[in-house]
C-alpha cells in the first residue's frame, strides 16, 4: 500500500510543479500582453499629435525605454526637455526654436522607436502560440491534477491520451509509473462497473498473496 | 513480438509447467499411501514382522540417510528374530531399545507423511489458484478487458519484458478496456457519465432527479466540485433530500459547505434545519442568475423557477453567527427557535436596539432571531420610536397578546402611526390600527408569527 500512496504523491506534487511551471510562463506571458497594452496605448495618445507624447506618464515611459532601449539612458531626458520646451513655446519664447525643433526630432525618434517595438511584438507569433500552448496544458493537466487522491483516482481517466502525456512529463520512476497505471486500470473499471457496465468480476486476491504464491512455487 | 500475443503463450507456458507441477503433485499425495501403509504396521509391534523390507527401505530412503536406513532395517531384522521366536513358543522379547526403534519409526514416517500432505495440499490449491488466475488473465487479455493488473504484474516481473513496454501495454490495457465497455467516454455523454458515477458514491440514483435539475446538472455543474463535494458529504456522512442535494451540488462549494458543518458541529446546531433556507448553502449567486435568465425560454423553465427565490445568503448567516459569538449570545437557543432568522441583513441593527432593553439572555436571544420581532423593533426605531422603548423598558416575549400590547403602546405613542404588516400567506399588506384590525387576537401564537412586517 505505501508503494501507492508513495507513487500517488509523487505524482501529484510533480504534476503540480509542472503545472505551476507553466502557470509561471502564463504569467510572463500576460505581463508581456500588458507591456503591449501599455504600448498601444503611449501610441493611440500621441499618434495624431505627436507633441503630446512627453505628457503621457513618465513612469510609464521610462519603463517602456527601460526595456526598448536599455542602452540609451537619456531618452528621458530628451522627453523632459521636449516636454519643457513645448510648454515655453506657448508662450513663444523664440530663443527656444532650434532647441524646440531639435526636440520634435527626438520626439519623432522616439514615437518612431515605440510604435516599430510595438509592431514587432505584435507580428511576433510566438506569444501568442505559447499563450495558446501553455493554457491548454495547464487546463488539460488539472483536469489530471484534480483527479488524483492519495491511494486512488476520484474519476474515471477518460483522456487516456492526456493522461499518457501526463505521466510522461511528470518525471517519475519506471517502477512508479507502473503503480499509477494499475491504479488508474483498476479505478477506470471500478467506475466502469459502477456506471453499470459489468463484465464478470473475478474476486482477486491481494498482490501480497500472490507474490507469496509466486515465492511459493519458486521454492519447489 | 506484440506483447499482447506474447503474454498470451506465456501466459499458456506457465499454465503448462504449473500444470505439469501439479500432476507432480498429486503424485506426491499418492505417495503418502505407502508412509500411511509403513505407519499402520509400525503402530503394532506384532505387525512388524509382515513388513516388507523393500517397501519400508523405499519409505525410509525418502526422509533420511542411507546408513541410517540400513541402520533401521537390520534392526528391524533382528526384531522380526525375535517376534519370530516368540511366536514360536521361545523365550525372547523385544528390548526397550527395540521398541523405542519400532515407535521411533512410527513417529518418523507419520510426521513426514502429514508434513507431505500438507504441503501437497497447499501446493495443489496454490497451483490450481494461479492456474485460474492465468487462464482467467489469458482470457481477459484475448476479449480486451484486463481486470487482473496484479497477476499480470507478477508475470511480468520474473521475465524479459523492458519497463518501458510494460508501461506501454498497461496504458494499451487503459484504452482498451474503456473503449471495450463500449462507453463514448470523448464525446457526449460523458458528462453524464461521470455524474452518474458521482452519484452512485453516494447510493443515490441519478434518474431521480427530474429532467431540468439533470440538464442544469450536466450544463452547468462543475464535475470536479461536484465529486469534491460528494467526497465530503461522505466523510461527514450527511444526509440529504434529493432537491437540497441538486442545489449544494450546482451551486455551493466544499469550503462553502465545511464552514455551515464546522459551524453547526461547534454549537450542536441541527444541520438538517438549514436545509429550511437553501440560499444559506449558496455561494454562485450569479449562476442561479445565468440559469434563470438562459432558460427562460426552455419549455420546462418553470421547473427551475423555484431558484429565483433562492437568494445566496452565506455571507449573511455567516456574519450573524459571528455577531452572536460576538455577543457572547447563545446560538443554539437562536437556532433552535428560528432559524429563519439567522439571514436576517439587519440583525446588527436590533442587536443594537435590543441591547438597550433589560432582557435577559434566554429573552434576547428569542427575540433577536425572530423575524418578526426582531424586524418590528428594527421598524420601531426607523418610526422615531427608540426613546419611548427606552422610557418604557418592555419585557419582550413572543406572545401575541403582549405583541398587540406593544402595538397598541406604539399607537398610542404615535397618533398618526403607520405599521405594515406584510402577510406571507396572500402577500398583501395590512395596517395595524389603532383597533388592532389584523384579526382578532388568537390562541395559537404560532399563526401570529406568520405575520411579517
């Protein structure tokens, strides 16, 4: 009996762990969907008027150069000069005019710079596919999760497909494996028997006793 | 090879060794005729002289040393010399070292003989156990239902066969056995499969439902929650009528449904008795909701029209049961006399007015869950009235008359008073004038409380 509850367990926290691993990649994912969110929405703001870009929040900006251009550490500051000088230009301070041009420039790049990161993100496939790939897994493999006690199955494996890859990607010994499928064997018929399907039962004995039988026979 | 076949001339291998080993031994069991023969002359002293050497030589080789056996034999000839004389008129007896011969012989043939029989009567029925047990296994493999995964194991212990294609078979036998019960367990059905499994867990019989409560069952019940919840109905052994059954099961949840047994256990409360406001066991409000609203064009939408009047009130009887543990109240007095009221949204509320009042605990504890009382005192102060109650310090209990004493009290206090009675008989409202035109008072208390405000 400890054998199974043994094989069970482990079954169960390596499922769990593989589960959680890419409950994990699920989340990295939706921060990226965020990040593109995010981006969308610094472009919808500023892409009739690109002026108003400087003004969109600098927290959120900075972030965004903080991971689209690492290396260029002064894109903030382009945005805080810009965002000065298109204040002062209101007030039509000419001695700001080649500063202020040279500004829209930097604006310009920048937009430039967000709106081709944001493309790229967007034509990029993979995260979409793996959102796709990592939903169904963690979705299928609950299904398993949820349907293992400790010394037995609490419903009949249906999907014995799923159930195969399961077991497959859970890291388990051979000698474990084995338990878990004459359990699973068991139970389905078990459950099989009991939706009212019956083909003639046989009262087995024990595997104890049976490999005492066995020992038995080895002897003579 | 596949190793369906090969399991199968395996399996008919093993039948013939083991049946080969089982004519060995009964063989054996026959051998035990010529110990028992030995045995008969040796447990008479005077039979020892029609022993056959060669038959008692045979025996003897088969449970001792041949030295010894020689040994026995020339002292068995020197016994018969002296039966022999004996029974020729000399004068000769056996010594004790002679007899302690022919009994010792005795003893050890005898022992031997049942030790053989033993064991050839443990071997035969191990031997026609396992016999069965792979003709049986032999045969479920053939039809495709392998139920005897634990001789099948033990087969496959002691021979060649990788791990990895002993993994592949067993999930091989999976597949098979559960398309061979002829179940379309991928497709539809399967939910109501696994619902009629459910429910067997529990010896309830799935046709019992009507046909809306099974559809909303297999549309909306989640079956992953729905076996977590039979497990605990199990483990707790609770009862339930088939309906309260249906709601707890689409609607409620394990943690939902310990945390009323946790509480009804703790305070010996009738567990049963909340059954009397299904809502309580409720916590998807807005799956009554959705069900409501998508079928309401269902030809049998009346059959679930009953759930519109479950309104999910677990948080609400969750908070007054802490209230009371707050107060320090007794809450199986509560619970015996109304349960009703423990979903009562404004129960906070007259514990405050009721605080007030010089009541004792028993009294405080029947009014403030009555619906009624509870709610005209509630009403009371909504009507301005707190000073008058707290200038005249009323000894509230649930009798009628001294209900009608109250209203009349109140009346008098407010000439222009207006207080509604809702009845929830017919629905209809009724003023309670300053004659009391609710009806006439009663003896029976009980029809009183029906009356709500």
């Amino acid at each position: 009996m400890n054998n199974v509850i043994n094989a069970m367990s482990k079954f169960k926290t390596n499922l769990g762990n593989f589960i959680d691993e890419y409950k994990n990649e699920l989340e990295h994912i939706e921060k990226e969907e965020e990040f593109i969110r995010t981006l969308s929405d610094v472009i919808n703001y500023s892409k009739n008027d690109i002026l108003l870009l400087p003004f969109y929040d600098q927290t959120i900006l900075s972030r965004i150069f903080e991971r689209i251009s690492p290396l260029s550490s002064n894109e903030m500051n382009k945005i805080k000069t810009a965002k000065y000088l298109i204040e002062a230009s209101k007030s039509v301070d000419k001695s700001h005019f080649l500063q202020y041009n040279n500004a829209v420039k930097d604006i310009k790049n920048i937009f430039d710079n967000i709106n081709s990161y944001y493309e790229k993100m967007l034509a990029d496939e993979t995260l979409k596919t793996n959102k796709e790939k990592y939903s169904s897994i963690v979705e299928n493999y609950e299904i398993i999760y949820n349907k293992i006690g400790e010394d037995s199955f609490k419903s009949i494996i249906d999907d014995v497909d799923l159930f195969e890859e399961t077991i497959t990607n859970c890291k388990l010994e051979n000698e474990d494996i084995s338990t878990i499928l004459n359990i699973a064997i068991k139970d389905n018929l078990k459950y099989l028997d009991t939706a009212g399907i019956s083909i003639e039962k046989k009262d087995n004995k024990s595997q104890d006793e049976i490999y005492d039988l066995s020992h038995l026979l080895r002897e003579e | 090879m596949e190793l369906k076949n090969y399991l199968i001339e395996l399996l008919s291998n093993i039948i013939h060794d083991k049946l080969e080993m089982l004519s060995e031994t009964e063989d054996n069991m026959k051998k035990t005729e010529e110990y028992k023969k030995i045995e008969e002359i040796f447990s008479d002293v005077s039979n020892v002289l029609n022993v056959d050497n060669d038959e008692l030589r045979k025996v003897l080789n088969s449970i001792t040393d041949e030295d010894t056996v020689e040994g026995i034999i020339s002292n068995v000839d020197m016994i018969k010399i002296v039966l022999n004389g004996e029974n020729n008129g000399l004068d000769l007896s056996l010594d004790e070292s002679q007899e302690a011969l022919i009994k010792g012989v005795y003893d050890i043939v005898y022992n031997h003989r049942t030790e053989l029989e033993n064991k050839c009567t443990e071997t035969k029925a191990y031997l026609e156990d396992f016999i069965a047990r792979c003709e049986n296994l032999s045969n479920e493999i053939g039809i495709g239902v392998v139920r005897d995964i634990d001789t099948l194991d033990v087969i496959l212990k002691d021979k060649e066969v990788s791990d990895e294609e002993i993994i592949k078979y067993k999930l091989e036998i999976l597949r098979n056995n559960n398309s061979n019960y002829n179940l379309n367990l991928e497709g539809k059905g399967k939910e109501e499969v696994e619902l009629r499994l459910a429910f067997k867990k529990i010896d309830i019989d799935f046709d019992t439902l009507n046909e809306i409560e099974k559809k909303i069952l297999i549309n909306y019940g989640n079956i992953d929650n729905i076996n977590e919840l039979i497990e605990y109905i199990l483990s707790k052994k609770l009862q339930f009528s088939i309906n309260n059954l249906f709601i707890l099961l689409v609607f409620s949840n394990v943690s939902n449904l310990s945390k009323i047994y946790d509480i009804t256990t703790t305070y010996e409360l009738n567990f049963d008795k909340l059954f009397m406001m299904p809502g309580v066991f409720i916590k998807d409000q807005e799956l009554i909701n959705t069900i409501i609203e998508e079928n309401k064009n269902e030809e049998d939408y009346y059959n679930i029209s009953y759930l519109e009047n479950i309104q999910a009130q677990f948080d609400i009887f969750n908070k007054n049961i802490s209230l009371l543990l707050e107060k320090n109240k007794n809450i199986k007095e509560c619970f015996k006399t109304n349960i009703l009221s423990l979903i009562i949204p404004d129960m906070q509320k007259n514990i405050a007015i009721l605080e007030e009042l010089p009541l004792s605990d028993k009294e405080f504890s029947i009014i403030v869950i009555n619906p009624f009382l509870a709610t005209s005192k509630s009403s009371f102060e909504e009507c301005g009235l707190r000073d008058y109650i707290n200038n005249n310090p009323l000894r509230l209990t649930t009798s009628y008359y001294r209900l009608k004493e109250i209203a009349t009290r109140i009346i008098d206090a407010r000439k222009n008073g207006k207080i509604i009675f809702r009845s929830l008989s017919d629905k209809k409202n009724y003023w309670l004038s300053k004659n009391i035109t609710i009806g006439e008072p009663k003896e029976n208390v009980q029809e009183v409380i029906k009356w709500n405000f």
